[in-house]
C-alpha cells in the first residue's frame, strides 16, 4: 500500500527523454516506483490527461528577505518552484553587523527594487554570521525549500565598513579575511557566491554599489575558497567592459577551482552580438575542462511600465515627479484630469531624476520604439503592431499620447519594454541562447523588481510559450524544456535528491493540465509587510504541486501544507 499514487498520467522525467505514460508511486516522501501499473495507494491521485513533471528548481531569485517572513514565496511556488536559491547578483543580509543593517536593506531596495519598508519591518536580523542567517531560515515553516548563496555586498561591507560603501579597494588583509568567511559560509550549507561588477546595480544615492569595482586579486581571492569544497559555484553579473580580460579571469577560476562559474548572458542593445562571443567562449572553457557557464532567461528581460508600477515612460518628467507621493489610486486619478495630462506631455525631463536611474531603466523610460501594448493575453513576444510608435503613426497620435492614454485606462494596464534579449524583435536569439550546451535556465529574479518585473513566471512561460503556443518561430519539445528546469538546474547546484522522476528522489512533482496552462495578467497587490505593494502573476493549469510527497498547491490553492525546508549544500 503505497502512500500516494499518480495514476495515468504522461511522465516527463526531467531526463530529457521522451514522454511517456505510466504512473508514480510516493512513499514517505520519496519517488518509490515509476511507470507501468503500480499498486494501490492510500491516496489516488488521477492524471490522466495530465503532464507528470518533477518540481522546478529555480536557481536565480532574490527572497532572502521575503523567506525570513513568508511561508510560501509566491508567485515562485504559484508557478510550480519547489526549490529556490536565494543570494544571487551578490546582495543579501549576511553576513551584517548592526550598524550597516540599514545599508543592506537599501542596497536590497536600490538593486532589486523591494520596498524599504517592507525590508525594514519583515527582516528579523536575528543574526550576524551567514551561518546564523542559514539557521535562521531553517527556523521558519515554508511551503517549497530554500537554498542561499553568499552575497559579496554584504561580505565586502561587513569586512570593509564604511571603505566598501566609498569604493575603496580592498587590501590584501580584507580579501584574506573575505576568503575566510566564505569558507565559512560554504561549510555551513551555501550554494556559492555572487558578485555584481554592473552598471545596471545603484545605490538609492545613484551611486554605484560596493563591487562594482572591486578588482581581480579580490575576485580570485574569494573565489579560490571555493577550491576546498565539492560544492559551491562563483556567479557574477558584470558589464564585460574587459571582455577578453574577464573571460580569461573567470575560465583560469573555474580551472583552478574546479567548480562551476557562472555569468549572466544577455542580449545587449549597445552590442547586439557580444552574446555569441559569450558563448564561444564558454564552450571553448568547456572544451579545455574548465567549467564555465552562462546563465540565460527564456524571454526579454523587461521592464511593465504603469501607473501602479514604480515606472511609467513619463518618471522622469518633471511634472510627474509631484504624483510619486500619491497612491497608485489617486495617481491614475490625478494623471485622467486634462490638465494634468498635458502638463505632463508638455514637461521637461528631470537630469536629477534621470540620474538616479540605471542604464536599463533609462532605456525602459525613453525607447519609444521598444514599447508595448501589454494586455491580458500577456504576449512576450510583441509584434511591431503593439508598439506604441505604431500605434501613433496610425492614429494620428505621438508615441507619448499613444502611451499616456493606454496606460491611464486603469491600474492592470501596463506596456511592456523589453530591455534586453529583443533587438531583431522576435525570441529567435533567445531560442538559441536555451540551446546553447553551455547555457543554464535562470534569471527569473523572483522576488526581486516586485513594481515592475514579474519574471518568476518563467519556468511556466517555458512550458507555454515555448512548448506549445509559439508561432513567430520554432519552439522546444517539451522534453527540452522541462530538463532545463529541472536535471539540468539541480545538478549545476549539486542538488542531487531532486529534478527528475526516478525511484529515490525527494518527490518534488507537478501534474499540469498543459493543454490548459495560462499565465495571468500581472496585477498589484499590497501584501509585504507595512502595506508594501508588489505586482504578482498566476497561473492557471498546476493541478497539484508537490514537496517531498505533500500536496502543497491544488487548482492553484495553498492546501496549508508546509512541507519545505531550508537546503544546505553539501548535505
């Protein structure tokens, strides 16, 4: 008598292997047989009809607040996560000492957009260590499990004070000591440390954040911690400014270490190829046996543009800078006045409000041509009808009023700019970036850019968009997209009880009706606490999603089931 069954349904392992139909048995928390006809069960559960695949492993998200105070790290978990890592782009609250609290949350709002507020009121900081973070999150009952990597911010300002907020280059006591302490964090269960060497990263001040500068000696000097470990991977965002310098640092880290080193690859508008070059290199890494990866997300990383949202293409108007105090309510009231309305058209943009945003948000707020009607269909990948320029040109409108008006039609009303990944305008590149050998599925920041990013439906959006509605190009198998997220996720990180079907894995399992499966429409809500909003994205089509062989979603529903656990590398 098995504990629980799923019977009948089409089993996409995670392999990479073909689909099949059989059934899969659970017991105590364990994959204990699959396929065929298995015996009977305590509990039923039918999937006939139905996809049967392991639980995603999202690797690149940003709860390491919100998994201080919530449970269930929606929208993540609404989306079929059962297992996210926390620490990535190199900020976090650990290791922290009481006077740079307040820092750490900044750089948290600056960087990853979470409200200070919220920060401020859910962040315990019941801790001063990274191992004293890691056993504070194991405290906490949580719905899927948690992962953490070790943020650079943190490390530099706790080593450095006041010399890391300034810039100042660390000496070869502070690397020495930054080595120690991330040695320290892998030995107590973290997946790695990160770093963020890019532009796109600035203090609320407009300032650039603590690594941005920090040099090679530093970098390779925390990272050959990772030499005495059989788990743990280097990642880092950074601007490739010395692109052969960089890729040569980075593959001569992997080699030495012998552990995987990761960066972010994306299409840039300023240097629409430099991607490709990316990649070869990366293979040509792997070729020699260092291993050297890029992480890459399914779809544009962009930017929802609105009244509710924390941008709207006319923030740095200097007429709108007296709605920013207003309630997304009152704002969209104010901003439907006529008056209003042409003040704002008419005004003049702001340097100082242009300053304190980053290149990618300048972009979002000033590329006419790159933005979109952003409907309930939720299309990421837009035709040029959509674009607002468009738009005008056959209305008799500019590209402003086309934008103004669309966005004041209510508060579910966003467009949608793609910042990177979209210059030939269609998904073609990205579709060959999630081919690429050398690639890894991630970036989908959940948690993080909670007023105008909504990227933690991406591992739906791969089962979607790419495995069965794309129609401006070729899509995936299904078998394709569902390894990406799952084998292929969990062993990068070393998480080797999860990511496929197979008899002795942890059952971390979804039945999805995938004819059906729909990602809703982003829409605001105020939950974090002090009142703090966020927009967030459902979907519909998980009929259950499962952690360690509890049901913890049903049609969507939180069951109550708090099966989760923190996840220690290593152990």
């Amino acid at each position: 008598m098995h504990d629980t069954v799923i019977r009948g349904g089409t089993i996409v392992d995670g392999n990479g292997d073909t689909p099949y139909t059989g059934d899969v048995a659970i017991d105590e928390g364990r994959i204990s047989e699959v396929g065929g006809a298995v015996g009977p069960a305590k509990r039923d559960i039918d999937a006939d009809g139905l996809l049967v695949a392991p639980g995603w492993v999202d690797v690149h998200t940003h709860y390491d607040g919100q998994a201080t105070w919530d449970p269930i790290l929606a929208p993540s978990s609404w989306h079929g996560v059962t297992t996210t890592l926390c620490g990535n782009c190199g900020v976090g609250f650990a290791p922290v000492k009481q006077e740079h609290r307040r820092e750490l949350i900044d750089l948290m709002e600056a960087i990853e957009e979470i409200p200070g507020t919220a920060l401020e009121e859910g962040v315990t900081y019941d801790w001063e260590s990274f191992p004293e973070f890691l056993d504070a999150l194991e405290r906490q009952p949580r719905t899927i499990d948690v992962g953490a990597q070790l943020g650079h911010l943190p490390l530099r300002v706790y080593v450095m004070g006041e010399r890391a907020i300034n810039l100042e280059p660390a000496t070869g006591e502070d690397i020495a000591m930054m080595k120690t302490l991330t040695e320290e964090a892998l030995a107590a269960g973290a997946f790695g440390f990160t770093t963020s060497k890019t532009n796109s990263h600035k203090t609320l001040a407009g300032g650039f954040v603590p690594s941005r500068y920090s040099e090679v000696d530093e970098m390779i000097g925390i990272g050959s911690a990772l030499a005495g470990f059989d788990h743990g991977a280097f990642g880092i965002n950074t601007e490739f400014e010395d692109e052969a310098g960089e890729i040569a640092w980075l593959t001569d880290l992997a080699r030495q270490t012998g552990r995987p080193v990761w960066f972010l690859v994306t299409q840039n508008m300023g240097d629409p190829t430099r991607w490709k070059r990316l990649l070869a290199n990366i293979r040509t890494a792997q070729a020699e046996g260092a291993p050297l990866s890029g992480q890459v997300a399914c779809r544009p990383v962009g930017v929802l543009l609105g009244v509710g949202a924390t941008l709207t293409p006319f923030s740095a108007n200097e007429a709108y800078q007296e709605l920013r105090p207003l309630s997304p309510e009152d704002r969209l009231s104010r901003m439907r006045d006529p008056v209003v309305r042409e003040r704002i058209l008419k005004s003049q943009i702001s340097d100082d409000a242009m300053d304190r945003l980053s290149p990618s948000r300048v972009r979002a707020i000033t590329r006419w041509d790159r933005m979109y009607t952003f409907g309930p269909d939720v299309d990421y990948e837009p035709s040029e009808e959509r674009c607002v320029v468009n738009i005008a040109a056959k209305s008799n409108r500019t590209a402003e009023e086309v934008a103004y008006d669309y966005i004041t039609e209510g508060l579910d009303r966003f467009l949608y700019c793609p910042v990177t990944n979209y210059v030939a305008g269609d998904l073609s590149d990205v579709r060959e970036m999630l081919l690429d050998p050398g690639t890894l599925s991630g970036l989908s920041d959940g948690g993080a850019h909670v007023g105008s990013v909504v990227d933690a439906s991406m591992p739906t959006y791969l089962l979607t968009h790419w495995a069965r509605d794309r129609k401006r190009g070729p899509g995936l198998p299904l078998e394709t997209v569902v390894k990406a997220q799952a084998a292929e996720t969990a062993d990068f990180f070393g998480l080797k009880d999860r990511g496929r079907i197979a008899p002795g894995l942890r059952a971390d399992l979804n039945v999805i009706d995938h004819d059906n499966l729909k990602i809703r429409a982003p829409h605001l809500v105020h939950d974090l606490p002090a009142g703090g909003k966020r927009l967030v994205q459902a979907a519909e089509g998980y009929k259950a999603t499962m952690v360690a062989g509890e049901t913890v979603f049903e049609d969507g529903e939180h069951t109550g089931a708090l099966p989760g656990r923190l996840v220690r590398a290593g152990q």
